[in-house]
C-alpha cells in the first residue's frame, strides 16, 4: 500500500491498532455468529481446547508469514509475493488470497442483510414466545421474499 500523492508507504498509527486489525481479520463473522453453536454441538470444553490449539498450531504461523511477506514486499499481497520469490508458481498464492477476499467479501453482505431484517423483525413484531422453535421456519420467509428482505418491508 502506498500513498499516490507522495509515493511513501502507508503506516500504522498505533500498535494496539494493528493488533486489533491483525486480530479481528482472521476471527470474521463466522467465528463470531457459529462459535458458540459449534462448540456446544461439538463437545463443549473438548472442542474449545482443539479450537484453540488449530489456531495457536495453523493460525499463528500464517498470521506470522503473511506479516513477514508483507513487511518484507512493502506491496499488497500480489506484488508482495512475487518480488520475494523467484518460482513462478508462487505468484498464484498472492492472487489465490485476493480471490478469497473476494469471495468473502461476496457473502458478508448477505449476512448482514440477514441480521438487519432479523433486527428489524425484533423491533417491529417483537421477540415472540420464549422457545417458540420456528427459527427455521422464520428464517425460510426471509429468503424466500427477496423485495422484503431488501427494505424490511413489502413495496
């Protein structure tokens, strides 16, 4: 990344910035909103401890990699990679990263269209009876009426 007018990189600001960027990146949505189910679907204490153990064993040595790649390149991912390797076949991995951003990026909107109209839902109908158990049911009308799931209401 770099500043068009000047031509110098661009630079963090602060520390713990970084780190709530470099942190929050990798986590997303899908931790976040799934966590809980899949962990008391899977085990519970048992299934935290794996968790934990994927991301110290798989998730700190990418986050590490991709920080050297970038600190090293000084480019966004693409160009950072291929300066730094001379095999060709690598160059693909920096745009096998922005196809994935891509993809992800595909998809958040979706979601958060989700969690709006369910809000809106909440606001204007109410929470219904406790334990009702026609989320699915619920969730089945929302996708299935695009125009309302676009604006919470008919046109």
């Amino acid at each position: 990344m770099s500043d068009a007018a000047t031509g110098t990189a661009i630079r963090w600001n602060s520390g713990p910035g970084f780190l709530l960027a470099a942190l929050g990146a990798p986590v997303g949505l899908g931790n976040i909103w799934r966590f809980s189910y899949v962990a008391g679907e899977n085990g519970g204490g048992a299934f935290i401890i794996a968790y934990i153990g994927a991301v110290l064993l798989l998730g700190w040595p990418l986050l590490i990699a991709e920080l050297a790649i970038g600190r090293s390149g000084r480019a966004d991912a693409v160009s950072a990679i291929a300066r730094l390797s001379a095999v060709r076949a690598w160059h693909g991995a920096g745009w096998i990263g922005m196809l994935a951003c891509v993809a992800i990026l595909s998809y958040y909107p979706v979601i958060a269209g989700w969690v709006v109209n369910y809000l809106w839902r909440y606001v204007s109908e109410g929470a219904g009876p406790a334990g009702a158990g026609d989320h699915d049911a619920r969730f089945r009308a929302i996708i299935a009426d695009p125009p309302r799931l676009s604006s919470g209401t008919r046109w």
